[in-house]
C-alpha cells in the first residue's frame, strides 16, 4: 500500500481530477470512477467544490484547504471491499480526519 498527500487551494481542480471530469467520455463504464462516501458534501463536482470553498472561507486560520490523499494498493495485494474500506479509514483516522469536523469525498478509480 502506498499513501501519498497533495495540498492545495483548489477544490474544484482536486475534486475533478478524483471525479475524472476531464476523462469521464473516455473511460470504459468498468474504469469509471466510484464515489465509495461522501461527508458533508453534496450534488456535482462544481457543487461540492462551492461547498467545500464556502465553509474553508468561514475559517480564516485555514490557509491550503485542500487535501488530496491517495492510497495505492499493488495489483497483487487481492484485497477484499472490506479490507479497502478499513485501509481508508485507517488512513483517515491518523490524518485526523472526523465526519464531525471534515468535509470529504471518497473516490475509487478504476482505470489503473
């Protein structure tokens, strides 16, 4: 399993590329991307964006709001959904991340 992080101020950049608005015509429906769960957030990518830029803007101590985390699991790691969904989890809770204090998206790709 590899975990990497990006950081940014762009909602609408992180959640389209975890969306993949740009490639979305071009994937097979298998490859499609999944929304696995969502906190807080609701509608479109744009939406979700203007939500997320909405409630960052109300805390002025924030000032790279974006947190884009991926976790990579090697094709011979034969992992159950469960297992994903504990991995995810896992990860979110060293992070910091509570459904309490976070809004969030979770994407699983499907094309790599």
């Amino acid at each position: 399993m590899v975990v990497g992080v990006i950081t940014g101020s762009g909602f609408r950049g992180a959640i389209g590329y975890a969306l993949k608005d740009q490639k979305l015509d071009e994937l097979k429906p298998s490859q499609k991307p999944e929304i696995i769960t969502q906190n807080n957030v609701y509608g479109n990518a744009a939406q979700m964006a203007r939500q997320m830029r909405f409630v960052a803007n109300t805390n002025n101590r924030v000032s790279v709001p974006v947190m884009h985390f991926y976790v990579s699991f090697d094709v011979k790691e034969q992992l159950t959904e469960a297992q994903y969904e504990k991995a995810v989890n896992g990860v979110l809770k060293e992070l910091g991340v509570k459904n309490t204090d976070h809004q969030y998206l979770i994407v699983k790709h499907n094309d790599a």
